[in-house]
C-alpha cells in the first residue's frame, strides 16, 4: 500500500496515517446510567478522551488556516 499524499513511503506512522477515521466509545450499562454516581463515571470517561478531542481540534484548526 502507499501512503497518504505529502508523506514518505516508509514513515514511521504510515499505517495510522491510512486511517481515515477516528472513533472513541464507552459502553454504560442501564444499571450505571440510573445510578446515582452516573455523572463522576462519565465525567471520568470523558476526560480519558479529552487528549485525543484536544489532538484532532488542533489538527483541523491547522489544516484551516
């Protein structure tokens, strides 16, 4: 395979730079969702995907201007 436009053929990432897209989940069960301590588990959840919410935010504001 090759790699994506403007970078070399042997690039250090050049397998997560085919990547054309990015996913992040988190599965809560209905038991959790209903519980009293909900909120802190998904509060908790969402700053273990804060780096990589910051990451792509970056990128594209880069890619913007």
């Amino acid at each position: 395979k090759t790699a994506p436009r403007g970078y070399a053929k042997d690039h250090v990432a050049v397998d997560l730079l085919r990547h054309k897209s990015l996913v992040v989940s988190h599965k809560f069960r209905d038991a959790e969702i209903s519980a009293d301590s909900f909120l802190p588990q998904a509060i908790k959840v969402f700053q273990a995907m804060q780096p990589l919410v910051q990451f792509l935010n970056k990128a594209i504001a880069e890619t913007i201007e």
